[in-house]
C-alpha cells in the first residue's frame, strides 16, 4: 500500500482495478491546508492519460504487476506469440503492445514481457541486437556528396542508416532504444 507521499515519476499503482504509471508528478505546498500530489497518470492497458490531485492523506494499492522472460517464437495474423521457458506457456501480443519493439524481433530472441494479473500488457527487448542486413546498395567509392552514410534494410524489414563500407550480408549491432546502427559484428 501506498501514501501520497511515496508518489514519484514512474511509481506504478492501481486505481479503480486498472494499472497506471505516474508520468509527472509536483509537490503543491499551498500557504494554508494540506500538502497536494498534482499527477499525470497512464493507464498501462489502454494508453489513456489523465491529471489527478491528491491530498497528503489519499493511499493506493501496489499495482500486481510482474515481468517475465519469454522467447519470442513467430508472427501470425498481426499477433505475437513468445513462449516461457520454464513453463512452455505461450502468449499472444498484439502490435500495439510489442510497438516499435516488432523492428529488432528475432526467433528465439529473449525477451521481458510485463503482465498485469496475468495479462500481458508490454515487452521490452535487449538494448542491443545483432541484425543481418538483406538489402544495400552498392557504394561508389568517392561518392560523398550524399554523405558517408547509406540505407539498408534488415532482416526484420526494418530501414536503418548505416556507413558507407557496410554491405549486404553484412551482421551490425543496433541499439533498440534509438533504432540507430553501432557497429558492424564479426562472426
């Protein structure tokens, strides 16, 4: 159980049966009466967002949220599905859900998948995958009036920039975070 004083910027907690992650968060010390708790919350199921304040005497329960390590399998029909290990258990996600994430899903990827009492809600990936690039073009040695860097498309389909040596079948390193090439990696 929370008070209004354990309020903070990523504090999740449950309000009226649903998850919510506090996304702002001000102290309001007003000249006289109580101290107040000005929220921006977000609810974790359905994206909505919404400002609420709060007296220093308000408390709330402990969102049951719980976060898992899956294995990403396969796509089917606009659906997701990743498998626990331990228990062979699979999970379907929707795009919405996996998000940006669908960019640097790999078979086999290990992943962390957020679940509100038993219901997956969110993943969230490694910081960094390898990729194999599936399309490039040629680099025309001198060819700097476009810059050092050049498109390619991975293995997953997704479009990154990318220096100018790296070619088709090469393996880079790309950050999840940012979307954006490190590094070429060696077999």
């Amino acid at each position: 159980m929370y008070n209004a004083s354990d309020l903070r910027k990523g504090l999740r907690l449950k309000i009226e049966g649903d998850p919510y992650v506090v996304t702002e968060f001000n102290f309001v010390k007003p000249g006289k009466g109580q101290a107040l708790y000005r929220c921006k919350l977000k609810n974790m199921i359905n994206g909505s967002q919404f400002e609420r304040t709060f007296r220093s005497v308000d408390s709330f329960d402990e969102a049951d949220l719980q976060e898992k390590k899956m294995q990403y399998l396969y796509m089917e029909e606009e659906k997701y599905c990743f498998m626990d290990n331990n228990t062979y258990e699979q999970v379907f996600l929707t795009a919405d859900q996996v998000g940006d994430a669908s960019n640097f899903l790999l078979e086999n990827l290990e992943v962390e998948i957020l679940f509100f009492e038993d219901r997956p809600l969110g993943i969230s990936i490694p910081n960094f995958v390898d990729l194999v690039i599936t399309e490039a073009e040629p680099w025309a040695k001198g060819d700097s009036v476009t810059g050092n860097n050049k498109p390619v498309v991975v293995e997953t389909g997704y479009r990154i920039m990318v220096p100018a040596f790296v070619e088709e079948g090469d393996k880079i390193r790309v950050d999840t975070r940012t979307g954006e090439y490190l590094t070429r990696v060696k077999d």
